[in-house]
C-alpha cells in the first residue's frame, strides 16, 4: 500500500492573502465656496414670482439671494460669502497616484442640498416646518470630461447635465411635474438655470400656473484650479552700440494680449508704449530698440 499524501496547504494561504486586500473607499468632496452670485443681476438665485404668501392672504412674489441665509430671519441679508450645497463622492479605486487623470461624473455621484430653499419658502406661505419641505435635484444626459485629477488630487470639475428640481413635503412630490434645466459646470463653477414652464403645485394649497427661476451661480473652491498664466520668455541681445534686439517667445499653452513698455527708470512713473498690442500668434520678434544708458523694457499682459 502506498503511503498517503500529505495534505497541500499553499492553496488555503493564497486564497488568504486574496481576502486580505483592501476595497476601494468613497471619498467625498463637499460643494462648498466663499461666494455665490445669480445670473441675471438683480440679486435672487431662487425665485418663485407668482404663489400667495399666507400671513396676509394677498400676492407676496418669493425671491431669495444665493445661500446661505436664515429662512426663518424676517429679511434675508445678502449675497452669501459661505456656502454648501451638497457633496460629491467618489470611488477611488483606479484613480493613479502620480500624472494627470479624468474621472467620468454620473448623476449617482451627487447629493444636491437645497432644502433652505424649500423651508424659506413653506415659511412665506405660513407652513409649519414640521411637515419636512425639501427639494430633490437630479442630474441627467451628463456629458464633458467630468473630474481631474493631479497626483492622485482633485483639482478641477467640467461637466455639463439636464437638471431636475422636484419639491418635496414629507417625502412627497409637491408639484405634479419637476421644474427642469440645465446644469454647467466649468472649472468648480456651478451655473443653475432652471426657468421652465409653470407646474401645479399641490401643497399647502392646489395652486396652479406657478413659475419658477433658479439661477445660482457658485464656485466650489477645492475644485477651481488655479492657472498660472504661461509668461513669455524676453532676452535683449546688442546688435551694435547704438541698437539692441529684444526677442519675445511664448510657451505653447500662451494666450492673452500682451504689450511692449519702457521707462527711463523704475519709479513708480508710467511706462510708453513700444509698438502695438501683441497676442502670442501674432508677436513679431525681434523688436529693435534704442540704446539707452537710462532705458528699461518690460512684457505686460493687458487682458487674460
């Protein structure tokens, strides 16, 4: 009889190694800034010009400026200076730690909040907050690069979306169709413009025919790149004691509108003109200038 073969144990320690790897993490990015303003100019991101308000029974046009502000204060202040809206998260998985990386956004990534919206108004019509008003805001058809990623960072957002808004009381719809829009967001700057056609609204009262304009435009902070302008490279090369040459190069990534300047020195005096203004497609270099014990000469931008 042969001997029995022992028992093979380096699939059961694979098999361990296999279960002890880490899952990926959400990681969540709070829309938040440190400043809002609206689209059209007169100082109200939410506006809803033809519902009654209840205290006096009569027409009391609702309009709100940027959040955030205090429903329950008897005049909202002013543009906000701090504001949160929501989150977006994400998974991290796959996301390289080291170069440049962009992540598709999908509408499941967002959590919109913009219940202060919703108690300001149940407050203007004389609802208790008791029954729970909320808003719902959903994304659809999102398209555009989404979110990019430095090193593994965060640092920009670009996408663009169909918005929803849906009224809520107590988990249920309080317009029988969602107000809709759009969404565009470039660089961390959200811009709302939902101003559809009016919807009945079927709480605190059955009211019908009820506009509505949601304008707010905010920049989330962490996800607005700074962009460092690309500067032109100047060097002055003498062609004979009386003239000199000043080359002008940009790198590829220029843009902006540009000028040539001297001054006789640098106090604090204006600077003249050297030729007309320049983009980096259209510089013309060399420039050939003067000698002059006494002169300086700059490259100013003039416009982004």
């Amino acid at each position: 009889m042969k001997p029995a073969r022992p028992a093979v144990l380096v699939p059961l320690f694979f098999t361990a190694i296999l279960s002890n790897s880490s899952p990926a993490a959400p990681v969540e990015i709070p829309l938040t800034g440190s400043g809002a303003s609206e689209t059209n100019g007169n100082g109200h991101a939410f506006v809803v010009p033809n519902i009654k308000g209840n205290p006096a029974g009569g027409f009391i046009p609702l309009d709100y400026p940027p959040i955030p502000f205090d429903p329950a204060a008897p005049t909202p202040p002013g543009p906000a200076e701090i504001f949160n809206f929501g989150s977006l998260t994400y998974d991290d998985a796959g996301i390289p730690a080291s170069g440049s990386f962009v992540l598709p956004v999908t509408p499941s990534m967002f959590d919109f909040d913009f219940k202060v919206y919703s108690e300001a108004f149940a407050i203007e019509v004389g609802t208790d907050l008791s029954f729970n008003p909320d808003t719902v805001v959903t994304l659809e058809n999102i398209t555009g690069p989404g979110l990019t990623f430095e090193d593994g960072t965060p640092v920009r957002l670009d996408f663009t979306a169909d918005v929803t808004w849906q009224p809520m009381v107590e988990g249920f719809n309080n317009t029988i169709d969602p107000y809709t829009g759009n969404l565009s967001v470039v660089n961390g700057t959200f811009t709302f413009d939902l101003s559809d056609d009016p919807e009945t609204w079927v709480f605190p009262v059955f009211v019908s025919d009820v506009e509505f304009e949601f304008d707010l435009i905010a920049t989330v902070d962490s996800l607005e790149q700074v962009i460092v302008p690309a500067l032109p490279k100047v060097v002055i090369a003498a062609d004979s004691p009386t003239q000199a040459s000043i080359f002008i190069t940009f790198p590829p990534e220029s843009s902006g509108t540009f000028q040539l300047e001297s001054s006789p020195d640098l106090s604090n005096g204006p600077w003249d003109l050297v030729g007309g203004s320049f983009t980096p497609e259209t510089v013309t270099s060399p420039v050939t200038v003067p000698i002059d014990g006494a002169a300086f000469y700059r490259v100013r931008q003039i416009n982004p």
